[in-house]
C-alpha cells in the first residue's frame, strides 16, 4: 500500500487486512518500514530493547529476517520498528545496491508465508524504495477528495519510475478508499473520476492498466480510531462494526483476484511446530497509515 500523502489509512489498512487475511487462513507477515511504528503500536506488540527490528534488517549485514520476526496473532507475524529507522534514510546511500537489501535480505522467508504487507512511511525516500524493490504490487489507500487525485497521478508516475529501473514486475493494482463518506456528492464525483481514469488506460502499456477501486470502500468509523490504542485489530476491538465487516470484504476480493483461499498445506516453524498454512500468494507493498482519526 503506497501513499505519499500522510494520515489516509495506510497503517490502519495494513494492520486491518492483514489481519483479515490470517482469519482467512493465510499465513502472513507485516513489515513495519515507518519509523513512528504506528504499526507496531497497533499490533500491541511490545519488543525489547536488544530486539533486531526493521532497522537491523536493513543496515546490520549479520542480521537475518527471522531474527526480526515477532508473532502477532494466529497466523500473523511481523516485522517491527524503532525511531531509529529514521536514521537509515541518511545512512543507506552509502550502502551498496541500497535499494534491494529487504528484497534480499527476506528471499530466505518468503515461502513461509502466503502474504507479506510492507507499511511504508510517507515519502519516496530510502525505506519506501526498499518496499517497492521487493513487491509485486502496489495499493493506494486515500480518501475521496480532490487533493487525494493530484497525490494519486504522482505516485503512479513515480511506479513508473520504478519498473524502469528497480522492480519491472511492480504494478498498481487497487484503490483503497479509507473514511469514505457515501453521502457527500465529492465523494461520488471522486470515485467516478477515478473510475473513468482506469477504464481509459486498459489498453495501455503502464504499470496500472489492470488497477480497480476495491470494493467496498472503507466507510468512516469511529471504532476503527479506537482500535490502535488498545494495541488490537479491528477484529480483536470490534469484530462486528462496520469497519471490520469492510476490511473483511475487500480481504475476500483480494484472495478473489489472487486465485481464491490458499490450499491448506503443513508448514513447521523454527520450534519444529508444525501448523497449516497455504501457498505463497502475493507480496503487496502497503504504506503506512497514521492511526488516528483517520481511520
């Protein structure tokens, strides 16, 4: 999930489908690339302070993804991180072919899992070209306003970017609208802009021709704001309100479009625990949303 523009609903969105999607019967993994950790927060995961995080993944040669792994709920893992990531967007230049060190550094977990969600900060910087290297495709969380498109159509030129130099396989793939309000006729005339867009470039050759609105929208919820400062899901918070009967749906579209449930099929862990999982599906670089209000 992917949006330069702050406070949409992209950490919301990938705590909230992740989670949907490991209800499902996937096995999927979260990677926290925002160095607020709003992520972490709201996964109410607590690391110590010798934990590796995102940061020691990124700039530690010795650290290996499954040191950095922390378990999260049933099927849901994740990968955390720390104030000091802010740091990495100032050191990695100097790094040697910086732009794929997460997509090198997680090859040797990949088959491990069904689903990986990377939430980004942000920007376009270091961290967010990290993501991008590594994934197949990209989700837009924003909200239904006319701003949100200008932010839009520069994002989808820096994709572009990207598959010419970093990733040829990325592609944009959806819209999430987040806080969406029915009601209003900007919201309508937004969501048919958007619409018209796509349709309009099917038949070209960029990196969004197959990109649809996700349905349904994220309506606005209270619940889903309140979730975060209890360190939970929306599922764990409230499994009945609208916000989570929404994040459960869109999850259900995207297993739709990625071939349906994964077969469930033995996978053991580290400890020798064996449990059942699926096949590996889809790598989706998510960016992150500021649990807020905005959710």
């Amino acid at each position: 999930m992917l949006n330069q523009k702050g406070g949409v609903g992209k950490t919301t969105s990938t705590a909230n489908l992740g989670a949907a999607l490991a209800d499902s019967g996937c096995r999927v993994l979260l990677i926290d690339l925002d160095p607020q950790g709003h992520l972490t927060l709201h996964l109410g995961l607590a690391p110590g302070p010798d934990d590796p995080t995102a940061y020691d993944l990124l700039l530690d040669p010795q650290c290996q993804a499954r040191d950095t792994i922390m378990k999260a709920r049933d099927r849901l893992d994740a990968i955390f991180s720390e104030v000091d990531l802010a740091i990495a967007e100032s050191e990695l230049p100097a790094v040697q072919d910086r732009q794929r060190i997460l997509q090198r550094k997680t090859e040797s977990i990949r088959d491990q899992y069904d689903v990986i969600i990377i939430d980004c900060p942000p920007s376009l910087g270091q961290l967010t070209l990290n993501a991008l290297a590594m994934a197949d495709e990209v989700i837009v969380p924003m909200q239904a306003h006319f701003l949100a498109l200008q932010g839009v159509g520069r994002l989808l030129e820096t994709v572009e970017l990207i598959t010419q130099s970093v990733n040829a396989q990325l592609r944009v793939t959806g819209i999430l609208l987040c806080m969406y309000e029915s009601q209003t006729t900007l919201a309508r005339e937004v969501v048919t802009d958007i619409n018209e867009y796509f349709e309009a470039v099917r038949d070209q050759a960029v990196p969004w021709n197959q990109c649809h609105v996700l349905q349904p929208p994220i309506r606005r919820n209270i619940k889903l704001a309140e979730a975060p400062s209890f360190g939970q899901t929306i599922f764990d918070y409230a499994p009945q309100c609208n916000g989570a009967r929404d994040y459960r749906a869109v999850a259900d579209q995207l297993l739709k479009a990625w071939g349906g449930p994964p077969p469930q099929i033995p996978v053991t862990d580290s400890d020798g625990v064996t449990t059942q999982s699926g096949q590996h599906l889809k790598m989706g670089a998510a960016t992150t949303l500021d649990t807020g209000a905005d959710a």
